[in-house]
C-alpha cells in the first residue's frame, strides 16, 4: 500500500501521539508499505520552531524509511483561544496544499489521526481531490472533551466544530479508535460498530524496557540514591491535574525518603513550578523534557509511576499511553484515573488505584507502595508481561495494517 499519513504532532516532537504516529508509520514501512508523513514543523508543546526549523515553509526527508513532509504552522508560546485556533488551522491549510502539491503520484489510502481536529478536515480536504479511501483514527473525542476541559465554551464554535466532527466520521470508510470508552461512544452516537476498529495505546517493548545501570547512574547524578522515588513522565497539561501531586507532596514534606519526579513541559507548568516554589518543595525535582529514547532510564530511575488525570467523567473511557511505558519498563503504576484504565491495571495486576484529585489518598498511597518492595516488584513484572501479551507497538501496527487492507 501507499499511504498518505497525516498527523500534525511526529518527531522528533515527544509525546504520545508523536510516538504512535511514528511507530505506527515505522512499523509499516517495515511491513513492505510506503508511508507519506505530512506534519507540522517541529514547535509542539513550547510554540517555539526547533532550531533547524525556521522559517521553512515545507521540508522533506525521509526518517527510518517514512517520506515525511513538515509543513509551516503559525505558532506561539502564547496559548490562547485565538493562538490555538491559528495553529490548528495554518496546519490544516497546508498540509491540504502539501498533500495535493508535494504527495504527488498513486496512493491507495489516506489515514489521519486526531485531534487536533483541523487535521480531519485536512484528510477530509484530499480525500475529495484525490478520490481515495480516508481511514480517520480517535484518540480523543473533540470537542467534547475541549467543552469538559473548558477549552471551548463558545456554542457558535462548538456547533462548527460538531459539524466538522461529523464530517470526518461520515467521511471515513474506517474509524480506527483507541479505547473502548470512544468505542462505546460513538456506538451511542449513531455510528454501525462494522465501521469501527479498536487499536489501544501501546508500547515499544524493545526501546522500552528496565535499566538498571541506568538506575544507578542517574539516582547517584540526582542524588537520589536511597530514596523512593515516584515519577511522572509526560505533558504539563490542563487534563493531567498535577496540582494534585503538588498537593500530595505537601502532605509527604516529612518523609524526607520520599521524592518525586516531574519530567516534561507543557501550558501549565509555570504554574506547577510556582506552586513547588511556594510551598518551599524540596522532595519535588522538576526536570525538562527528555528524548524518547532516554525516558526508559527515568522511569527505570524510580519505584512507581505517577498516571494521573483530571476527576472527570470523560476521562472513564481513557487509556493513556504511559501506562504502558511504565509497565514495559517493569515499573508498578499508581493511577488516578477511574474507569477503563483502572479495569486494565486491575486485570495486569500492574498497580494500585487512587482517586483522582485526591492528594491525601495519594500520599497514604504512595507510602504503602514505598513499603512493599516485593509488591511492587510482583506488580512491575506482571505489567511488562501484559503488556508484552496485549499491547506491544509491533502488534498493534498489525491491527492497523489488517484495517488498512480492509478499507480498500
């Protein structure tokens, strides 16, 4: 097959719709597919063009074998209504131009992955041009998780964005979605479930796997050799609400043998390095964004894996990525999150639930975590198995190859 891959985040972006649009593309390659990646310019989530990257209006590469073209985007550090709506939009202008302009000769599908949304629209776009299947993948149901978030609160937009949200599922021969809360949603919504296809988050368990030369190397450069640490790898979000783990610190100031670790950037960080600066934390060690390729030595670097997400309804039907980083990595999870993650951790026996936004609960949790060391060893191995078993890269690249096939 030739495929016309869009997805507007892709490395060497970190994140997780960067790393499964990347591996997803990657392991198709491998396959004997050819894979045309149209993206943005690098900048995501400071708003601020890589250096390499400035002032390009298109560029083109190839990257372990997928032909990737980055296009421009109006960017900014300044995350507002207006901002964001430039940057989804300047997106979806010019992907639609690379995809008619720049991805010329046969292709046979068309696949594209949201949100951001405008990248449906994008799809949408070439697909009527170009005449070929459109395979739209969900990772997140947008906008209603925008108007949850209070994101987008404005009924004009809201309806424009339900139109457009409509469009691509009509649009789509396929839907590929991530979680079985999206799955069952859209059944409600109207949608045959012979058009849907379920390909959950995963991991790649050969890149992602413990280190402990690593543990020794970076708990001894952090000064952190004989403490327990906790760890939370990821975007500095609005959903994440790690004010809850600022909280939870705050309770834990005492035990002196307890630190956490915060890894990442994201919109609200200023706002969680403020709060830390506040409260005059120090068992809370906030470190910039790392290269996916090292992440596997943080987490090797702790004891258990912080997964938390806003309380939030919505957020019942999520399955965040990193809980599957964690796990390949043989760490035990603490996760704050309710629903079809918990039901996942529970059948893994990879962890131990907290409520969400409930730093109290946090913190007696993580103390009895930091108690059963064989617990948590039991618990880490029994997550790497499962997720070696059911949610490997590799796998699910499979799932999406067959779905693929399927749409022609």
């Amino acid at each position: 097959m030739r495929i016309l891959y869009f997805s507007q985040y892709f490395p060497p972006e970190i994140g997780a719709t960067q790393t499964r649009a990347y591996e997803m593309a990657q392991n198709l390659v491998i396959m004997g597919h050819h894979v045309t990646m149209i993206s943005e310019v690098p900048n995501h989530p400071k708003g601020i063009i890589h250096s390499g990257y400035r002032g390009v209006v298109y560029q083109r590469r190839v990257l372990d074998g997928i032909d990737v073209i980055r296009v421009w985007v109006k960017t900014t550090p300044v995350k507002n209504f207006r901002s964001r709506i430039l940057f989804y939009t300047s997106y979806m202008v010019n992907a639609s131009a690379a995809s008619l302009l720049l991805a010329r000769g046969r292709y046979d599908l068309i696949y594209a992955t949201s949100p951001p949304l405008f990248v449906g629209a994008a799809a949408l776009s070439t697909n009527f041009v170009k005449r070929i299947p459109f395979v739209f993948e969900v990772r997140d149901l947008w906008p209603e998780s925008a108007v949850a978030l209070g994101e987008l609160s404005n009924p004009r937009y809201i309806s424009w964005a339900n139109s457009l949200e409509n469009s691509c599922y009509r649009g789509a021969r396929k839907i590929v979605v991530v979680t079985k809360g999206i799955y069952q949603r859209l059944v409600e919504r109207g949608i045959h479930a012979n058009k849907l296809a379920l390909i959950p988050n995963g991991a790649n368990t050969t890149l992602f796997q413990y280190r402990p030369a690593s543990r020794l190397r970076l708990r001894e450069e952090l000064y952190i050799d004989d403490k327990f640490v906790a760890i939370y790898a990821g975007i500095f979000g609005i959903a994440q609400g790690l004010e809850t783990v600022v909280e939870a610190a705050k309770i834990l100031r005492d035990n002196t043998d307890v630190q956490i670790i915060m890894v990442g950037e994201g919109p609200t960080k200023e706002l969680i390095l403020n709060l830390i600066h506040r409260n005059q934390l120090t068992n809370i060690l906030v470190l910039p964004e790392q290269p996916r390729d090292v992440i596997p030595d943080y987490l090797s670097t702790s004891d258990v894996a912080l997964i938390p997400l806003r309380k939030m309804d919505l957020f019942k039907g999520a399955l965040p990525s990193k809980i599957f980083d964690a796990w390949a990595c043989e760490r035990p999870i603490l996760l704050s999150i309710d629903g079809e993650a918990r039901h996942v951790m529970e059948r893994a026996k990879g962890g131990m639930y907290t409520p969400p936004e409930d730093p109290v609960r946090m913190a007696e949790s993580l103390l009895s975590l930091k108690n059963a060391h064989r617990s948590r060893e039991e618990m880490g191995k029994s997550g790497r198995k499962y997720t070696i078993e059911h949610h490997s890269r590799n796998s699910m690249a499979k799932k999406l190859e067959a779905v693929l096939l399927e749409s022609l």
